[in-house]
C-alpha cells in the first residue's frame, strides 16, 4: 500500500478575502508596485460596494487602464445614476481609442436607459452595428430592452425580428418587454 502523499495530510492554504473594504485598501497601499489586475479588481470592488467617490478617484490616479478598467468604471456611474458622467466616460473612451467590447455597450445601455436617452440608444445601436456587435445576443437583447423602455417599441419589434439567433436571453428579454409593449 502506498503511503499518502505528505501534501495531502496538510489543510490546504486558502487565500483568504479581506472581509471589509478598509482592509482591502489597506493591502492595496501595501502593494510596492500595484499592476493593472490589482488596480481593476480594487476598482470593481468599489464599484460592487457603491463606493462611487473611491472608485472615481482610483480610476483617475490610475497609471494605466485598460477596456475592463473603463468598463467597470462606466457601469458603476450608470448604476449609481450619475450616467451623464457614464457617457462622458464613454465619449472619453472613444477619443483614446483604446478600443471595447460587448460589455461597454452594456454599460452604455444601461446609462442611455436610465437618462430616457432614445436618440443615445439608436446611437449606440448604430455603433454596435459598425463594429459588428449586433451578432452578440447579450448585446442585441439588451438593444430591444432599451428601445422598448425608451418607448420605442416598433424598433425594439424590428431588431428582435431582425436577430439571426433568438435563444431564451433573446425570448425572455421579448416576453418581458411585450407587456410595455401592448400599453
């Protein structure tokens, strides 16, 4: 019989998250040189906590960011409401050219929405369309739920007819719209 492996006697070691944000910033200033990974996961962190103020401030004293960084950031202003800030972020973004991806429109989505935006949203749609996005079921779903709180439920009609692939994200998100849709 063979013994069993000496590893296998010992508790595995569980890196163990800090239960409070004070104590994750305090390990985040203990980092000599936080790389980006590090700065995006503090800034999801406080924008998973509505912590807006800090999570604004570390982004802006960010030494550099990538899409996730301005995603997370975006979102978190939409969800907290200030989403004239979210697209500004947005249109900040866009003139960096650091490029984005189906997530930024989500967020940009959800600010649009929240602002009653329609023409933000058609803009958004048109954008989505240039870079080829509008294949993204997420994507597409998310654009009939838009139209459709924006009171546009005809376009929101026609994007939904118009979707190559209509899964159950695609179906449920119509079948929850289709009552504001009768009214």
């Amino acid at each position: 019989m063979c013994p069993a492996h000496p590893s296998s006697r010992q508790s595995p070691t569980r890196l163990s998250l800090p239960p409070r944000p004070d104590d994750a910033r305090r390990l985040f200033r203990r980092m000599a040189t936080p790389n980006l990974f590090s700065f995006n996961t503090m800034l999801a962190g406080y924008a998973r906590l509505g912590m807006l103020h800090q999570a604004r401030r570390l982004f802006d004293r960010m030494p550099h960011r990538d899409v996730v960084s301005w995603n997370t950031m975006i979102l978190a202003l939409a969800r907290a409401g200030s989403c004239g800030d979210a697209v500004g972020l947005y249109s900040q973004l866009r003139r960096f050219s650091l490029g984005f991806n189906a997530h930024t429109f989500s967020g940009l989505l959800v600010a649009c929405v929240r602002l009653g935006e329609a023409h933000l949203v058609r803009q958004v749609h048109a954008q989505v369309l240039l870079v080829g996005f509008l294949t993204n079921i997420i994507i597409s779903s998310s654009l009939v739920n838009s139209y459709t709180k924006c009171g546009f439920v005809d376009d929101a009609r026609k994007l939904f007819d118009e979707m190559p692939t209509r899964d159950v994200l695609a179906w449920t998100t119509w079948f929850t719209v289709l009552p504001a849709a009768a009214t």
